[in-house]
C-alpha cells in the first residue's frame, strides 16, 4: 500500500489538536524560531525551490519560482494573499488543515510571507467555512500573544501581520486575480494577465497568491527538510525535460459513491484505483465505478479502465483530463446517469461564470440549456455536436477567455461527450423517439447565470 | 461621515472603523461592511448600500455594484433568521441533495431561495460547501449539518440556532 505516516493531518484526531501548545508539541514554530533570525529570505526561496514543492491549488506550477517573479529590491509593500477559497467541487482538503492545524498553515504563511519580503498577508477565506474562520481567528490571535505574529517576530527583525478576509459565495474568488479584485472591494472578475501579480497585484503592489495545503507543505518542508519531501511523489521524468516531477505528500479528498469518504494523505503518484479501494474501501455497496473525476469537476472524467492512472501532476493528463486539479476525486458508480452527471456539471458552472467573457458567459448557459433540454427528453443527436463545440471553443486553451473557469467547465462536457458518447447517444433515442434526429433550432430557455 | 443615518447604526461604522487599518485604502472594506451589516439586519437595503458608501467615501454605485455581484446579499427583504444553504453540487447530489433541497422545500412550504412567512427559515441552494466527506450536507447558520437525510434534515432545520457569524 502506498502510503506514508501522515504528516500534513498528523494533528487530526488529536485531543485540541488545533492548539499552539499542541502544534509545539509536535516540533511547530521550530523552524520559524530558528529560520528567521539566522537566514535571509532568498536561503528560504531555495529551500522551496530545491524542494520541487509544486502549488496545491489546482494548477500545480513551481512555487519557489512562483515567488522568484516578484521585483528585485522592491521598496514595498509586497502583499502575500492566501487562497482559503476552496470552493472547487469534491474539494475539502484545506478546510481540514484550517480547522485541524491551524498551526500549521499560519506557520507555512510566516516562512513565505519572510521569503517574499512580505509584510502584509490577507487569508480570503470563503464564506461557507464558519468553523475555519474561527479555528484561524483562534490561532492568529495565539500567534499574535506568542510574539509569532505582529512587530520583530521572535527577535527576527522581521514583521508579519496576517488578516483573515471574508469572501462572499462566489466560486471564481478562487482564481487569483479575482481573489484580487475581491478583495479590493470589487467584483471577482479576473484580470488580464500580464501584468501578473507578482509585478503588479493586489493594490497595484507585487503580490503572491498561494493555497492553504501549499502553506502546510511549506511549514513541513523547512521543519523535515528538503530531502525528505523529495524522498516522496513521482521523480521529473529525464526524457521530459519539462516535466518538473511531483513531490512530497498530497491531500487527496475522497467522496461520492465509496464506502468511507474522507481526505487521506498518500505520496504524490498514488493511483485512483489505490486510492478508492485502500482508503476509500472500495466503490460503494459492492458497485463498479462508472466513471471518476480525477481532482474537482473541472479536471473532466476518467472510466473505469482508466483507474490505475497515477494521480500525480502529469498522471491525468495523459487520459486527456485536464490535470491533477485539487486533487479531489468523486467517484460516480455505475447506475448513475452520465446524462445527470453532466447536467449537474454545467448547472455549476452556469451558476458560477463571472459573465465578463461571452464564450464562458454564454457557452457555460447554452450547455446547461441544452442538457435540460435534453433531460427532458426533447434531446437531438445534434446537441451532442453542439455541445462538443463549446468545449472546443470556450476556456484560455483555445485562447477566447481571460480565465481557467471555461477551460474547467469544457472539460467536463468534452470528456463526457468523448468517453460516455453511446451513453448520451442511447438516453436521447430513448427518451425522443421522433425528435432524436431533428436539427432545426429550438427555443431559447431562460437564463441561469448568478452574477 | 453622513450626519443622518438611518440605517447603519454607531456600533456597525464602530465595527468597520475598526477594520480600516488593515487596508491601504477604504474600497477593500466593502465586503466586511456588507458582511457586518447583513449578520445584523439579514439583508444590506439599497439605503443602507447608500451609507456604506458614504462611510467608505464611495459612489454608491461602486458598492452596489459589488453587492450584486455576489448574489450573497438580499436585498429587498430580511433572509430568515435560519438561513439554511443546501448543497447540490457533485459530491451531495450523488448521494441524494437534490432530492433533501426539494424535500426540504416541500415540507416547509417554500420555493428555493425562498422563506418561510413566519420569518424562521430561509432555504436556498448552495454550490460545493466542501464539506464532501459528509454528503449531502447543509450548511444552517454556523453550523454544519452532516449526512442528512430528508427527515433528519427537516428536523435538524426547526431547531433555533444561533446567528451566523
């Protein structure tokens, strides 16, 4: 079995686990008290560097680089923005860390917000995690009392003040620069990029957004070291020479059709069959898997077949998802319609596009319009080509929008309609017996979009 | 400052005040200040948009603006003093959310987003609340209601419970 003693939930389960004696108790706050009066802030962006750490939020890109891009000698402030806005379907692992070891997390932010000279950091937690709020609100104001927060930390010379920011329901406040926005005051649309945030972020100043789980990561990686993270995951493959490898421990969220859902931590590269049978206990009620998202809705489906996929950061991709996501998988067993699936899909998505760009604006409505049409049974095998369509033409892959949202919501559609073809193809026959072949246009259904 | 308020009381400009000095400038307290005002009055009214703008030195424009973005606020009328948000995104409507949020609708007589007459509970269909491990879930005020059922839940919803926060 492929798995590792946890590290990253080591406080779950513990007795006031979420508690700064606690968290010390278990080596917390060490490498901070050590780190900061006798290092400089690039020795920390080494380290992470040389760790291969890759950022935990969805998109996987290297974050010791990722801090890098900020100026040289910029007088200031830098900001450094935590992503707390975990709202990706199937997705709980930062929660846990919030609500667990909060410890940990703030730890993590100290060490990144030293390594990018920021002294400002602003945690945009989401609305619907009451219980976070106040396990951080609890923990910030313990770190503030132990002189870890606040002026000259431990005798550092260095100051860090950390603010919780409340979002406001809203899935695209996970994208960075509309986490940006958000938290100027404004509406959640994303920007164009560049300029990117670390030359001009979060009131106009260099900014570095980062995930909850990449802080923990952070934390774990100056306490144990840069070997020990690299002694875990998938190696860079050498006849790659873009492929940056996938270290360290991953929280990965397990739910849908298993017998114990649930956020388990493994080694980078465990595979989705692993994953479901030794953590999950295997498919409920002694179902088969119809199909799994690899990690949150917008990663798109993998079959049955395609289980034994490592989830790493290349893994999915290679049966044409969209990535390793957030790592959150969803298992769908086989009495479920693909039908249903993927109207539940795009009702997400038409609920949650921003509206600035018309191809995510219109093509998440018009697919959500049309699998309710055909859930209604007025489907035409024509839909099914024009459903196809948007996912080709929507997202920044194909180069019509300013953010990821399309691309995740295209995915879905494009996997569905690619692997499950006969499925929707046998659902529209069935249920339209004298319409399935129709191509005139129909009429339009009302709008759905929140914002 | 606005010399006649008749909405936001001292207490909620005391309460966003104490914000400012976290921000560099005073439109990034415009969610905290609509969340202050609706954990107290339940909705943020266009008059009480009016004064925050005016207590942050905006166009009213800008905040409403924001407001109605994130469709979080109401506006017209007060949410129930339960506002109950049912979850149907993936994870939750696998293991029957769809079926809890019209269950739950039906029993208390009420469409979705929609609340009751007495003023009780507010019922409204919420994307991923991440809390997937216990599907289907509600989130009711402050607290989460784990794996429910339809009875369960309908039960769960007519106790009083605390203010959000």
């Amino acid at each position: 079995m492929p798995s590792c003693k946890p590290v990253l939930l080591e406080a779950v389960g513990v007795p006031d686990g979420h508690t700064l004696a606690s968290y010390r108790s278990r080596g917390g706050y060490a490498p901070v008290e050590k780190l900061l009066p006798e290092k400089q802030p690039a020795d920390v962006v080494e380290m992470v560097k040389a760790s291969g750490l890759r950022g935990r939020g969805g998109a996987g890109f290297s974050t010791g680089l990722k801090w890098t891009f900020l100026p040289k000698d910029h007088p200031g402030p830098i900001y450094l923005c935590i992503n707390a806005d975990e709202s990706e379907p199937g997705t709980f692992n930062n929660r846990i860390l919030m609500e667990d070891d909060p410890h940990q997390v703030l730890e993590g932010i100290i060490l990144s917000a030293f390594a990018t000279r920021a002294s400002t950091a602003y945690i945009y937690l989401r609305y619907e995690y009451p219980r976070s709020w106040h396990r951080l609100q609890a923990a910030i104001d313990e770190a503030y009392a132990a002189g870890l927060l606040g002026k000259n930390i431990t005798g550092s010379g260095f100051s860090l003040d950390v603010y919780l920011h409340r979002g406001a329901a809203a899935y695209i406040c996970g994208e960075e620069t509309g986490l940006i926005e958000s938290l100027e005051g404004k509406r959640a649309w994303p920007r164009i990029k560049p300029p990117f945030p670390a030359i001009e972020g979060l009131f106009r100043k260099p900014t570095v957004v980062n995930n909850i789980e990449t802080m923990a990561c952070v934390a774990q990686i100056a306490r144990r070291g840069v070997d020990w993270f690299k002694s875990i995951g998938v190696p860079a493959d050498p006849n790659n020479p873009r492929d940056p490898g996938s270290y360290g421990p991953k929280l990965y969220c397990l739910s849908g059709h298993v017998e114990r859902p649930g956020c388990y931590e493994a080694p980078l590269g465990i595979t989705a069959r692993q994953l479901i049978e030794e953590f999950g206990g295997g498919v409920w009620k002694g179902r088969k898997a119809k199909a799994v998202i690899p990690g949150g809705i917008s990663m798109g489906l993998m079959t049955e077949a395609e289980l034994d996929t490592p989830l790493d950061f290349a893994g999915p991709g290679k049966v044409g998802c969209l990535g390793l996501g957030t790592a959150a998988v969803v298992v769908i067993d086989e009495t479920v319609s693909i039908v249903d699936f993927l109207h539940n899909s795009c009702r997400f998505f038409a609920h949650e596009s921003c509206g600035q760009c018309t191809p995510c604006r219109e093509g998440t409505s018009w697919s959500l319009r049309m699998l309710e049409r055909i859930k209604a049974g007025k489907g035409r095998l024509k839909d099914l080509d024009l459903l196809a369509e948007i996912g080709a033409t929507m997202g920044m892959m194909p180069g019509s929008t300013i953010c990821g949202l399309a691309d995740g919501a295209a995915w879905p559609i494009k996997n569905a309609i690619k692997k499950f073809r006969g499925e929707f193809e046998d659902y529209i026959k069935q249920t339209n017996p004298h319409g399935w072949m129709v191509t005139d246009p129909v009429p339009a259904l009302q709008i759905v979009g929140a914002h | 400052m606005i010399a006649h308020r008749k909405i936001l009381t001292d207490e909620m400009v005391a309460k966003i005040e104490a914000l400012a000095p976290r921000y560099p400038n005073r439109r990034a307290l415009t969610l905290p200040a609509l969340h202050i005002v609706n954990a107290e009055l339940r909705h943020v009214p266009l008059q009480a948009v009016a004064e925050i703008a005016a207590v942050l030195g905006l166009a009213p424009a800008e905040v409403q603006d924001t407001l109605t973005f994130y469709q979080f606020f109401h506006q017209e009328k007060p949410h129930g003093r339960v506002r109950a948000f049912v979850c149907r995104s993936v994870s939750c409507a696998l293991r029957g959310g769809d079926h809890l949020l019209e269950h739950l609708c039906k029993a208390n007589g009420i469409d979705p987003y929609g609340t009751t007459p007495d003023g009780d509970l507010t019922i409204e269909p919420a994307e991923c609340l991440g809390a997937c491990d216990f599907a289907p879930c509600i989130l009711a005020n402050d607290d989460l209601l784990k794996n429910m059922t339809p009875e369960a839940a309908a039960a769960a919803l007519k106790q009083p419970r605390a203010k959000a926060t």
